[in-house]
C-alpha cells in the first residue's frame, strides 16, 4: 500500500505493482543525460539514456531487468572513417561489455556522413546488483573525440530475490548486440 501526505491512499495492491506506480509518479525523464560533451569539436554526444526494450524510459532497474542504451550524437563535419562504441564498467572498473559500430559485419550505413546518429545497445542479462558506468567512444582512425564515462546507474536487487542472487558473483556471457539508425 502507498500512502501520500496526510494519509491518502493512493494505490493499493501487489508489492510490484505498488512499487511500479510509486516509480513512476516521478515523471518520466528516466535515467539519462544530455551530455553536449565535445561541442566544439566535429563530433557531438547529445545523450545517453537507459531505455526498456521497447523504448520507453526506465526509471530504476532491477537484477534481471531486459534493457538497452541508448547513445546520440552528431557527426557536424562528414568526418571519414568516424566509429563509436559504447562501454559498461562495473564499480572495479571492469570492463564488462564493449561494443563498436566497426565490429558490425553487416552495417547498412556508416557514420561519415554529416547528420544525426543514434546507437542502441541491447545490454545483456542478468547484470549483478551493483553500480555501473557507461561510457562512449567517438573517433576516427588518428582522432578521438571523446572517450570517457558519461552516465551511472545501478542495479537494485529484484523484488523476489534470496541474499544469495544479491551477493553472488556474476560473469557476463554473451555481448550486446548494437544496432546504429542516422536521422534524416
């Protein structure tokens, strides 16, 4: 049960749901940034956002939690041979997924020419409860443009959780999977 000032109710039912509703009387802003870091350069990072799989934005995650990150940022100044890659650090600063544009096999478009980028990175399940950081990387071949953390977040324990799926060690297996779309 959620109670406001003064004793109202204002939702009443499973723990989840409850916790759900509090969540989001919030707003919606959800996790993210708007970063404008590396504004005077060719390259620009605009944003960094933790989104739910179908786009809408997150505003806490717990353990087990499908989510993807979502990157945006302008190429200014058609720069060749520009890549970017999105990371997650945990809190040691173990490097536990790293994926970039160049790793793709199949890209159906680069990001030389000048316009809008958007990177979306699936980011595999389950993460451990703890803190993380993401960061990005803008570049070209003898040019960084950026390459530092940019947005932390971190996992809460899910509500049905032993002490054991809390405390417990967590290897990643798999990597993310990134998709890139360019704005017209």
């Amino acid at each position: 049960m959620w109670h406001r000032h003064r004793g109202i109710v204002v939702d009443d039912g499973p723990t989840d749901q409850v916790v759900s509703a509090y969540q989001e009387s919030f707003g919606s802003a959800g996790i993210g940034a708007h970063v404008g870091r590396a504004a005077d350069g060719p390259v620009q990072l605009d944003s960094v956002r933790l989104v739910a799989p179908d786009g809408s934005a997150l505003q806490q995650l717990r353990r087990g939690d499908p989510f993807e990150i979502e990157v945006c940022f302008t190429n200014r100044d058609s720069v060749m041979g520009l890549d970017a890659a999105i990371y997650v650090e945990d809190s040691r600063g173990l490097r536990i997924v790293d994926e970039a544009v160049s790793d793709l096999l199949h890209l159906e478009t680069d990001l030389t020419a000048a316009g809008e980028y958007r990177l979306m990175l699936d980011v595999p399940a389950p993460l451990a409860v703890k803190e993380y950081v993401v960061g990005v990387w803008l570049g070209a071949s003898c040019d960084v443009f950026l390459d530092e953390p940019v947005l932390r977040f971190e996992i809460q324990p899910a509500l049905e959780d032993r002490r054991e799926h809390v405390t417990r060690s967590r290897v990643l297996h798999g990597t993310g999977r990134l998709r890139l779309t360019m704005s017209p």
